[in-house]
C-alpha cells in the first residue's frame, strides 16, 4: 500500500477503531452466530503462512527506502497511542500494510513499526551488536534502576540473565504451584455475587501475593510492621498511584531520563527504603538454610568471574521482578476473561472442560491462555536499534534507525490467523503456537524471564475461576485497551460480574 494512504488522520479515532475491526469484532449478531458454530468450533483450525519477506542486514550501497509515515504530529499520535492503543496500532498496521514509521520520538528519532513475522526473526535472531535492544530507552528506567536485566544490554545483561534464569524453570515452578492454587482459591472466595467489580486489582492481590512467596519467601500474611509487610504494602500502593490519569504527567516528565525527577523520586525513595531493609535483614540471615526464594537463590549466586551481586544490582533485579513479573500477568488474566465473556461459545467450553476433571481441560486451558495473549498481549510491542542497515520487505532502513515488532498488530494477521478479531482458542488446540507469529514474551535473547511462571499462573487461576465461578460482563461492549508505561491495560480494569460461586 502506497504512502498515500495513510493521509487521513484516523488513527485512534472512533472511526478508526470499528475500520480495524475492534470496536465491532463482537456484536451480539456475532456471539449468536458463534454458538450456532459451537460444535465445529471444537476442532482445532488449520494453520496458515504469511507470504515470505526479505528481512535482515544489508549492505549500506543498497540505499535507503523509508516506510510511509503516519499522519498527524507528535502530540497527536502520542495522545492516540495512549487513548487507545487498540486502535491506534490495529488501523495503523490496516492502513500501511506490515511496515510504518510513528512520529512517536524515542531517543531523538521517529521508530518504525513492523509487523511481519519474518522481520521479527530477523531481529530477535540477530547478533546482539547488530540489534541491541532499546530497553535502555525505556520509560520504566528510572523506576528499575540501571541494573535491570530489562534494561541491560550485551555482556552485563547476559550476566544478570543468566544469575536469574534458575529460579524460574522446572523444578522452581513445580515448587510454585500448590501455593498459587491456595492463593486463587482464597481471592476468588472473597469475590462478591451479584456487584460489578474490576478483575484486573484482583488478580494483582493473587500475582502479588505469588511474588512475595516466590521472591522473599513470605509464608501467608506477613506480620504488620514487619519488613516484609512494608514491602508489599509499598508495592500496592505504588501501583494504585500508577492508575491514575494524571500518572502520565508523570512519566511524561520522566521520559528519557536515567535518574528520576518529581513525583516519581519520591515514590522510588519509598521503593529503595523497603528493598534495601529487605536485602540487609536477608544478609543478616545469612543466604543458607536450605532457603529456596528468589531473593536467597541471588544472594549465593555467583557469575563466571565468582562476583555475587551487589546491593544496587540486587536492588534493581528485586525491583525489576516485583513489579514487572506480577502485573502483567494480572492484566494478562484480566484481559483474557474480558475476551471470554464476549465470547459466549468459548466461555462455555471452558467452563465444562474445567469442570469435567478430564484430559481435555488442561488443553483448553492451556489453548485458552495462547488465544488470550494472542489478541490482547499486555506488551503491544518490542523495540531494537539496528546498528547497521536493516532490509523490512521492500523497505531498506539506514543504520541506528528504531524498530519495534509490532506484538499487537502481528498477532491480528489475517494471513496468520484467520478471523483475527474473533476469540477462538480453538486456533492452539494440538498446536504450539509459532516462535515468531505468537510473541507475548518477545524473543531471541531477552525473552521474557518469567514466561514458564507466568504461563503457571494463569494455568491455575484460570481453571480455578472457570471452575468456581459463573461470570458475566456487567457492559456487553468490549473494553478499548489503555496504555500505562508500556503496558496495554484494560480500560475499565477487565469488570465482571459473578452470577453464581462453586465449592471448590
């Protein structure tokens, strides 16, 4: 599609958003029609090929061809970016075909946007010199602190990676999953039949109490005033703050910065005092003791050169998996259950497999979960910097150019997913999904950490709520998604509806 298209100015708007097929992808017609389809919905989907796509360093005689860009100025499309992020995205990826540039500045430079598969291996493959990520850059900087293995690069972020990479695989997990079964069954017992409610603060209460286990080892409720209890405590009330609409004057102020300035220096004060205390009293205690947390698991870990992490490294690591390993996967639940109650088929049969006991459940959970962060990932997109000239397709882009994979507008290709805008788990069921066509976590290198304890999580939360509980959403419209920081959140904080509870 020709640059002359994107001249309009719709994205973001109302418009915009029913064109990319958002605002209508589930009309009551439709949910009618989707139970009259229930019987065939059962079976797994054929799977489909996007057309191949030249992708890749090339030589920097090739010359340059830029995307088409978007139209409209910088505070425009920010202000449609953070709106909604659904339509903003989904119309731009519409109107441009799979490669655009944002007026969007990072670090100085406007960013190109892709969404083809071929491009996202071509950079998740890549030597990490030639594309190293643009974490750096990130707006959660002056939160994580420079240490963070988000924000790292090269060398130092192989390091720190490969110091946390244990305590979240095999064995840890399995070690995870009583404890995350006891806290669902308890949250979802204080949940109220028959009052509106938002899902998103109470999966937060469950992958908050998770992260407290499994990092600090916290046994239940910590005591009041105890280290612990401030720290957990502190971390509520952080993101609560961080909810609020006028939280982007915030980020806003701290854009591109290293260090925090404002509000934000205040908040992370209150951060450092409780993970620091934390870290003193667990030195204290020494790091044995057969102890099996996070936070004890670091403390003894050594890198090649046997160097053990410092109270700064710690700091930002602790920082980086509190705040960045529970809420996104809280939004993540939020969001799926937002997709299923509009979904009425899909609903359905996650409600009877749960409840059946048999095979069939833990692989349409399991599928239900893939179809989830497929159409609503949490993490819309993941940036790199091309330290050489980079082929898009037709496009040749000159080196130290921005390019992000466009997560969200990747996972609603037709010649991908067929139907993209409908919600049917029934594309994964017998099927893994692709490594560069199903990228919720990213990919190559700086995959996400935690994907096994995330995907654990909703395991258990998911079947535990379709087993105990009756829901339904309280507005049948779909929630327009919201962005905070650099995450896509449900607008409305994914609201349901309990009808009905079950024993456990």
């Amino acid at each position: 599609m020709s640059s002359g298209d994107t001249t309009d100015g719709s994205f973001g708007s109302p418009d915009a958003t029913v064109a990319a097929g958002v605002a209508t992808e589930e009309r009551p017609t439709s949910s009618r029609m989707s139970d009259r389809a229930a019987p065939v919905a059962a079976q797994a989907l054929p799977e489909a090929r996007a057309a191949p796509s030249a992708a890749g360093p090339v030589e920097s005689s090739s010359g340059v061809l830029m995307p088409p860009l978007l139209p409209g100025s910088n505070a425009r499309q920010s202000l449609s970016f953070l709106r909604d992020p659904l339509a903003f995205h989904l119309g731009a990826a519409r109107r441009t075909g799979d490669v655009w540039r944002l007026q969007v500045m990072i670090g100085g430079r406007q960013i190109v946007m892709t969404s083809h598969p071929d491009h996202a291996k071509s950079l998740f493959t890549a030597k990490p010199a030639d594309a190293p990520s643009l974490t750096g850059e990130s707006p959660l900087r002056p939160v994580l602190g420079p240490s963070s293995v988000l924000i790292l690069t090269g060398d130092q972020h192989m390091r720190q990676r490969k110091l946390l990479l244990p305590p979240f695989h095999g064995e840890a997990i399995k070690r995870y999953v009583e404890m995350i079964r006891e806290i669902a069954e308890r949250e979802i017992d204080s949940w109220p039949l028959g009052r509106p409610f938002a899902l998103a603060p109470r999966m937060q209460a469950v992958t908050l109490q998770v992260i407290m286990r499994g990092i600090f080892g916290v046994e239940g409720r910590p005591a009041p005033r105890s280290t612990e209890h401030r720290l957990q405590e502190t971390v509520r009330r952080v993101l609560h703050v961080s909810t609020h609409p006028l939280w982007l004057l915030v980020e806003a102020a701290n854009a591109g910065r290293e260090d925090a300035r404002g509000p934000l220096r205040a908040i992370n004060w209150l951060i450092d005092r409780q993970l620091y205390a934390m870290i003193a009293k667990r030195r204290g205690a020494g790091a044995g003791g057969g102890r099996t947390d996070v936070l004890s698991l670091l403390l003894a870990a050594r890198d090649e050169q046997d160097r053990p992490l410092t109270d700064r490294e710690l700091r930002d690591e602790l920082a980086t998996l509190v705040f960045a390993g529970h809420e996104t996967t809280a939004n993540q639940l939020a969001w799926t259950f937002e997709r299923l109650l509009r979904a009425p088929a899909a609903y359905e049969r996650l409600r009877q497999t749960a409840r059946s006991g048999e095979g069939e459940s833990g692989r349409y959970i399991e599928a239900t979960i893939n179809e989830g962060m497929r159409a609503r990932p949490v993490i819309p997109f993941v940036a790199r910097r091309v330290a050489r000239s980079w082929q898009l397709g037709e496009y040749v882009l000159p080196a130290q150019t921005p390019v992000a994979i466009n997560i969200l507008a990747l996972h609603h290709r037709s010649d991908v997913y067929p139907d993209p805008h409908v919600f049917r788990p029934e594309r994964f069921l017998d099927r893994k999904p692709g490594t560069y066509t199903w990228i919720p976590f990213g990919g190559g290198i700086r995959r996400c950490l935690g994907a096994e304890l995330a995907m654990a999580e909703q395991r258990i939360v998911l079947d535990a709520i379709a087993r105990r509980t009756d829901l339904r959403a309280p507005d049948p419209k779909p929630e327009p998604g919201r962005q905070r920081n650099v995450t896509m959140i449900p607008h409305r904080g994914g609201r349901v509806l309990v009808t009905a509870k079950h024993s456990a």
